[in-house]
C-alpha cells in the first residue's frame, strides 16, 4: 500500500526553555523497534496549538503513549471491509506466553479505543461498528470467544472500552467448537467500515490494552494491522508518547509550541555538546513526495535545513537536529535557549489525498554532532589498491564511494557503495570504508560514547540471517583501530551503531588492536561490509544520521573477584579428550555442530532453528529439544555422518539464550519455582565466596530441590533433552562402532547481547536474560540450577563416556549489554562461580573451559579465572570486523598456542589448547587447519555443520575429515 502523499505545513514554535535537566537516560521518542544504547535525551514539555488550518483538518493531542492505526482504502475495494489492530499474545504481548495463559480463564480483557469524528463520517453509517474479538488456539483452528457476532455502535471522538470476560473452563461456542480459555492466543479490535465513498484513510487510537492481574507494557507489545481477518504485512502499528500532536491533513497548516511547567536549569560542559532533535513522524506508508524546511534562529544565528521528503527513509521519520554551538560555556540553560526561534514546514506536491503525521515532543540530547559535509574521504582498509570497481563498459578502474551530502543538514549523508557479497573476504567489493580525520589532532576520546543512527535504503531484508552489516571506529596516530558492535544492514528498519570508547573493557562484537591509544586518536571511520551471501554486484545504499560523540563518566564497577581452585586437582591424563587426541597423533579436527537443522516449516527455521537444544522455548508451538523424535533422529543421523567422516570432537550448545530453560515469570526477567523459604536459602549466600556458596549448596540441596523429577527452576524438558542426547551418542556407537565425544556448551553471549528482536523487521522475539549476570538473586538462582542440573546429568554413567568437556559460556566477550564498564567484573565473576560450581558438580575427570571470542588479545580480561580453564579455546575468523588478522599479521595462525596462554597470564602446564571455532570459507581450511597442528594447538573445530549463519561447512567436508573405514 503506497499511497501519493502532499502535504502543506509551516510550523512556527517559539521556544523558550524552563526545564529541569536530568542526567538520566529516559525512553527515547523514537519506535521502540529501532534498538540503541540510549543517549541522555530529555523531553520538553511543548503545548502545541494550531494556528492556522482549515476547518476539515484533524488534530488529536494524544492524553497517553497511543498506537495509532492509519488504513488507506479506495472506494470500490471492497464494499464492506474490516480493518483493525491485531495483538499476537503468544509473540508479542512482551509477557511470557506459556506462563500468561496459564493466568487467563476467568480474566477479564479491556481494550480503550477512540474512533474519531473524521474517520466516523467517512464510513457507512448504516454498517459501520467496533468489536473486540478474542481467539483461542486448537492445534491450526482458531476458534473465536464470540462468534463474530458482538458489534457496538462507535461514539465518535470518544475513549470507548471494549471488554470480553474468558470463562473459567472451556466452552461450546455455537458453531459447535471448543473455547479453551487457557489458550487464548489473540485479541483484536475490529471495525467495520461499510461502503466507502472514495479513497480514505481511516484512523483508529487504541490507547490501553488490560488483562486482569497480567502487566501488559505499551513499550513492549507490538500490535499488527489486520484487514479482513488478516494480517497486513510483517510490520507493526506505531505508537506515539503522551503530548505528541497528531494531524491528518492535506492543506496548509500552522503550529506553534510553548512551554509549561518549567524551571531554572544549569547543564554541564560546553553548549556545543547538546543539541536539541526536532521529530516528524510520518506513521502511514512511505512514499512522500515535497519537501520538509526547518529554520531555527540563535540570537544573529540561523539555521536552515532542507529534507526532500522522499529521502525519508524506514520508519517514515524526520529527526532534525539544531546543534547548541553557538552558546559557550557553562549557563543557565533557560537563559542560553529562551530566545531559540524553531519553525517547521512541510512543501508538499500539488493535489495530495490526506496523510497522517505526528510531531512527538522535541527532545534535548547529550552530545556533539559531527558534520558529514567536508573532511570525509575513502579509506582502503586492506591496502588492496583502493576500493575497486568496473565501469560500464566491463574495464576495471578504481572509483569512490558515492556520498551525497546534505550541504544544509551536514549532520546526514547518503552514502551508496557497490558491494558483492560471498566468501572471498580479498575481494575488494567486500568493505568500504569512510574516514574522517579530526581537526587538532591527536583528540583524547578516552571514556567517550560514539553514536549514529543508520537506516538502511537499499531492501536486503532477504538477507537477514547473512547481513549487510555496519560499525563505527577510530583510528589513532599509529595506524591502530578500535572497532564497535557491528549492527545488521539487513532488518529493514533503522539501528544505531556505537562505540564506548574505554580500555577496562573488550569491544563486544569489534575488537581493539594492541597499542590503541584513545588519547591519541586521528580520525573517525565508518565500516561497512556485505553478506556472505554471493551475489552480484549491489549498489547498497544507507542513510547516515547524527553522528555524535559524548562524554561517559567513570563508574565504579564491582570488584573482580579471585578464583581458587587449586581443590580440583586437574589429570590431563585421565580426559577422555586427551587420550583420544594422543590416540590420533597428538591432533585432531572436529565440527561445531551447535544444533540440529530439524525439518520443520520455515518459520520455524527462521527463529532461528532450534536453538536452544534443550528445554522448550515459550514462544515455540512444540517441543524441538533433543528428546523430541524430529529432533532426536536428526541428532542421530548427524552424528553418525560425523563418526563416518572421522570427526570425533562435536561442539553442542546446550542453554543457549535461556529461553525455554529456566522456568520464567510472566515478565521473562526473574527465575520462579523458588518458595519464601528457598528464596531465604538463596539470599543467605549473596555476601558468601564461591568455595562457600557451593558447601552452602550441598548442605541445603534437599531443601532447594526437594523433587527427584524435577529441579526447582528448570524447564522439565531440559534434563529429558540432555538424557536424549546421552542417548543418541550411544546409538551413534552401537551403529557405528565409533564413540563421538561432545564439548557441551552451556550459556552463549545471546543471553545479554542487547538484542531482543530479530529477523525482517525484527518480527522475531529472541531470548535476552542480561538478569543472569546483573541481578544478585537471579544470578545466584540460575547457579545453584546449573549446579543441580550437571550434579543430575553427571550421575548418569554416560555423561563421562560420552562428554568430553563442559563449556562454561560461547564468547562471553560478545556479551554487549554486560560488557560494560559497569557490568564487565559481574561477567567475568559470573562466568567464573558457574566454572566453580560446574567442577564441584562433576568433578576434576572432565574438564571445563570457556568459548573466548575471535580476537586473542582480549583473552587477557579473563585472568582471573585462569586457574579454572582446563583447556584453553580462542575461535579464529580470518575477516574480523573487515580486517584480514592473519595477513596484517595481527594474529597469524602461526601464533604458538603457548603464546595464547601467555594472553591468559597463564602456563599451559599439560592442558590442551583447541580452537574452538575457524571458519569453512575462504577457500584456505585445509591449509589453516594444518597451520594449527604446527602451531601446537590440540585439536580444531570447523564452524558450523548447521550452517544456519551463511558460514556452512557441509561444502568442505571433504577437506576436514578423514573417513573412516565401513563397519563390517
């Protein structure tokens, strides 16, 4: 649905600033889809009033945070259409699905809704009413609660509350199928529109949804559109805070805005690193045709700029910034502001149907904008001859990024580069760089945040699980770089890059090369690199905005805690590991096998698979562990292919992101099953050592888990899961005649890696229990399960024939909400009383390690536990972050493994050194695993058979694995 917008709009705001600052981070304006590591911003209280507007014009001041549904029908679609806003509560209540529905018989649902006057007058009045319609879920039927037959007379301009009560049990509905209010799976708010006359837009506010007793967040759920019965499209209603202003209009408008509520205020630093953002939200489709002008006047000051309103990209938002650069030093900010002259007009094309838009609350930001409009040049970030291309008539050449700059609004840019996608990483089509060097140079950037927004222009949403990908670095005056988080390019919705700029910790999902000095930095460098999906040649084109840096002042972050564990007295020689690794030449090579790709739909295998490998993830429709039959005889024929390959070391995740494992409340953010009484037993051992929390364990684990089928706080499935896999491995032997031994991956990063949604327009919910490290009592809960659950499964005989080493956490590095400095030291003591109490369960004849992220020195935060890692397994990519490490000989795979463990602070002393992960692509497997054995690494495992991320190993498997001779 793309509908031709025009829109006239001149708004004039005179501003005059009385407002408390707050240093505080509070809930941006933006959707709540568009992820970032919030800056300070403070809302100001505007009242807007309209000026000047013809009569027909609607304006609706919104009373609370309000989604707003805006549907464009034409006259002769359909003579009596449905539309309305769809809550998906097994996806997107924001609540866990399998303990809310446990909640709702009996419960009451409400739903506040406001038709207005100019949507009512556009309907059939003959046929036009609203109803609520709630769902329960059979297997694949929907059965509805009323029938479709509870319609109510709309009162325009009106909060009208719907409400339907569940039954207590399940019901007969009167086309003959069965209620069951414990899985009511929907809600909807339908209205019926009758038969329209022309081309409408038709707008519906629902403001409140409540369930008795169940919390429902407004930031947190997403609602869809639906039409018909049916759900439009994959993105979702947007809502807007208390005090935005909402027009549909297609004529001339004004607005002017004042404040109330103020008081006097004084802010920190220079003017010059605050600004304010002004936002104009376009919540109907894109498509926007005219121009967009914001003029702001600074006492002799004035500042224009200009948005062509098809440049406005995803999300349908214009956020204009004003930096505060004219002003210097520090000033009562009412003072500095009072006389700022803001206006705002829309020039849109001649002729344009009705559009929504919504002016949310101008909001002042902590930080220093950063222009795109001079100093920005290409960098070649491999020394490969610059970014290479081929001109149209097939000749190679060398050509430059193409930048469009905004010359009157230097804090955006458009920047289109040719990318190739696939597995050659020297492929100059691969990355593109930007550098800009700063002015009065060398810049101390120490304990800075850097930020920008990027959305992405160019649909590679089919992308998603191989993303385009982008980050933001610097560059110091030696030629070494600090890299953030890369975010994907490829979910079709904006995202913010960052850097926190500190040397207390690793750079989660980036990495720092030794002898970065952030007091002597150069320049600014934006990375840009393509999917690892071949593909012709693409021209991606991104939007780049507000780009700005601020000061992060230092926290005091908690203590590193010292690990003791000399009581485990560690015999290499009794690993079943090592003497299978001794057995074959003192090397071996083996697989990453991190879950089974089981055949089940699609949409399924977008979540992605099945992942975790144990328990059942709430959201799922069935249970996918390893003790399901789909999953298990997968598992089985895995397996044996590897033992016929001659792969004999499998790297399994097992707890993955914790969804589906431990037994969440509704919320998803804190560990039920534990009784006042347990709860005491807990919180008894916040204050106690590792050494004596698990004494305090033995003594009390009657008392904690008191069931002998179950432990308190465990999904059911998960201890079933772990036998079966205990079981398949036994199978694969008495088949095969070869013994598989598995390195068990307990947590992964994806526990608190900041991403709660995934997939095309991050329609999927994802796992995200950053409580694990930074919340005392969950922490020391999920540490006594895990030390129940290895005490359970170790007492089965076949966990030490067939286990080889647990695995603590998967690049704990990557963790980046927890990679912090205020949060780093909660990591790295988490990850080490879980190694403690992991080896108190199972005892010193398995060994424990961890999965250190693909950048060796950084192994180097993790000294504290280097007396508990019984092998030490860093992964290696040779294109990390766009930069090849091996050939800048950053770390070659030459590097001896007794050189790794001089990064831990640590002597090997008879432990093994493996590489956990290496990457099949590249075309140079055969020969890396090779450069490992000379190396003196023990042994080497490919990523990945499940090949679920783009890097699949199935192709090479005939250059990793030796086959072994048939069974007779």
């Amino acid at each position: 649905m793309k509908p031709i917008i025009h829109l006239l709009l001149v708004l004039g705001i005179v501003i005059t600033l009385e407002y408390s600052f707050s240093e505080e981070p509070i809930p941006s304006y933006t959707p709540s889809y568009i992820s970032s590591k919030p800056l300070t911003e403070t809302p100001l209280p505007l009242n807007w009033a309209l000026t000047s507007g013809k009569a027909e014009t609607f304006v609706k001041t919104l009373a609370t945070r309000t989604f707003i549904a805006d549907v464009r029908l034409d006259a002769g679609q359909s003579a009596s259409s449905v539309i309305g806003a769809y809550l998906d509560l097994r996806y997107n209540s924001g609540l866990v699905y399998s303990e809310l529905a446990k909640t709702l018989p009996g419960k009451k649902i409400q739903v506040d809704v406001i038709i207005p006057e100019y949507t009512f007058k556009k309907l059939d009045a003959g046929r036009a009413k609203v109803r609520l319609i709630v769902k329960s879920i059979n297997g694949d039927k929907w059965i509805d609660l009323n029938n479709g037959k509870d319609w109510t007379e709309i009162t325009p301009d009106k909060t009208m509350t719907l409400g339907a009560v569940l039954p207590e049990r399940s019901v007969s509905t009167k086309n003959g199928l069965e209620f069951d209010p414990s899985n009511t799976a929907s809600i909807a708010v339908e209205m019926r529109t009758g038969k329209l006359q022309g081309t409408e837009n038709l707008i519906m506010f629902i403001q409140d949804i409540r369930i008795d007793n169940s919390s429902l967040d407004k930031l947190k759920i997403n609602l869809n559109l639906i039409r018909d019965g049916k759900v439009m499209g994959d993105t979702y209603i947007p809502s807007y805070p208390e005090g935005t202003k909402f027009i549909l209009t297609a004529d001339a408008i004004a607005f002017k805005a004042s404040l109330s509520d103020a008081s006097d205020i004084t802010f920190d630093g220079k003017s010059s690193d605050f600004f304010l953002n002004v936002p104009v939200h376009f919540p109907g489709d894109a498509g926007l045709k005219g121009s967009l002008v914001v003029t702001s006047v600074l006492g002799t000051s004035t500042i224009e700029v200009k948005r062509d309103l098809s440049e406005i990209t995803v999300g349908s938002a214009a956020n204009v910034s004003i930096p505060l650069d004219k002003l210097s030093g520090p000033m009562d900010l009412r003072e500095a502001l009072k006389d700022i002259d803001i206006k705002v007009s829309v020039e849109p094309e001649k002729e344009s149907p009705p559009i929504p838009m919504a002016l949310s609350p101008v909001t002042l930001v902590k930080g220093r904008l950063v222009t795109f409009s001079s100093g920005w040049k290409e960098r070649d970030a491999q020394k490969l001859g610059g970014y290479k291309c081929v001109d149209d008539s097939g000749n190679p050449g060398v050509c430059g990024i193409a930048v469009s700059k905004f010359e009157n609004d230097p804090y955006r840019a458009l920047v289109t580069i040719k990318m190739t996608g696939g597995i050659d990483w020297t492929n100059p089509f691969y990355r593109a760089e930007l550098e800009k060097e700063f002015e009065n140079t060398p810049r101390d950037l120490t304990d800075t945040l850097l930020e920008i927004e990027i959305s992405p222009v160019t649909d590679t949403t089919e992308l998603w699980q191989t993303p385009y990908r982008a980050r933001i670095g610097l560059l110091d005056m030696n030629g070494n770089i600090m890299f953030g988080p890369n975010i994907s390019l490829s979910e079709g919705l904006p995202a913010k890059a960052y850097l926190n700029v500190t040397m207390s910790v690793p750079s989660p999902k980036g990495f720092t090369m030794p002898g970065f000095d952030p007091a002597k930095v150069k320049s600014l460098i934006i990375n840009v690199e393509a999917t690892q999906t071949a593909h012709d040649p693409l021209e991606l084109s991104i939007m780049l905005n507000n780009l700005n840096i601020r000061n992060t002042p230092a926290t005091v972050s908690p203590a590193f805690k010292n690990f003791d564990f000399s009581r485990f007295k560690r015999d290499p020689e009794k690993w079943a590991i090592k003497k299978l690794v001794d057995s074959n030449g003192g090397y071996m090579i083996g697989i990453n096998y991190p879950f089974p790709t089981v055949k089940v739909s699609n949409r399924l295998l977008e979540v992605p698979e099945v992942y975790p490998t144990v328990g059942r993830k709430p959201d799922d429709p069935g249970h996918f562990g390893f003790s399901s039959p789909v999953t298990k005889a997968q598992t089985i024929e895995d397996l044996s292919f590897f033992a016929s390959r001659g792969l004999r070391i499998v790297r399994i995740f097992g707890l993955g992101h914790l969804d589906g494992v431990f037994n969440w409340d509704m919320s998803n953010n804190s560990i039920r099953g534990f009784d006042r009484h347990k709860d005491d037993l807990i919180r008894a051992s916040i204050e106690m050592p590792v050494e004596k929390y698990a004494e305090h364990l033995r003594k009390n684990e009657k008392s904690l888990f008191p069931f002998r089928r179950g432990i308190t706080g465990l999904n059911s499935f998960v201890i079933p899961d772990l036998r079966a896999l205990l079981t398949a491995l036994e199978e694969v032997e008495r088949k095969t005649g070869v013994r598989e031994l598995v390195i068990l991956v307990l947590y992964d990063f994806t526990i608190a890696d900041g991403i709660t949604k995934e997939g095309p327009n991050r329609r999927y919910k994802v796992g995200e229990h950053p409580e694990v490290v930074t919340d005392p009592m969950t922490r020391l809960k999920a540490e006594a399960i895990i030390w129940k659950m290895m005490r359970t499964i170790g007492a089965d005989g076949r966990f030490r024939k067939y286990i080889s080493a647990v695995e603590i956490m998967n690049e704990p590095s990557n963790a980046a909400a927890v990679v912090t400095p205020e949060h780093f030291a909660d990591l790295v003591n988490m990850v080490g009383e879980t190694m403690y109490l992991v080896k108190d369960a199972i005892g010193p004849d398995i060994p424990v390690t961890i999965g250190f992220a693909s950048w060796a020195p950084d192994i180097k935060y993790w000294k504290t536990l280097s007396g508990g890692i019984d092998i030490l397994m860093p992964h290696y990519w040779e294109s990390l972050e766009s930069y090849d490490i091996d050939t800048l000989g950053l770390w070659p795979l030459d590097t001896p493994a007794e050189k790794i463990w001089e990064y831990l602070g640590a002597e090997k002393n008879g432990r093994l050194t493996g590489m956990g992960e290496i990457s099949p692509l590249g075309g140079k497997i055969k020969e890396n695993l090779e450069r490992l054995k000379t190396a003196g690494y023990d042994f080497s495992l490919v990523w990945s058979y499940s090949g679920h991320d783009g890097f699949d190993a199935k192709p090479v498997m005939d250059e990793i694995s030796t086959p072994s001779p048939k069974r007779p």
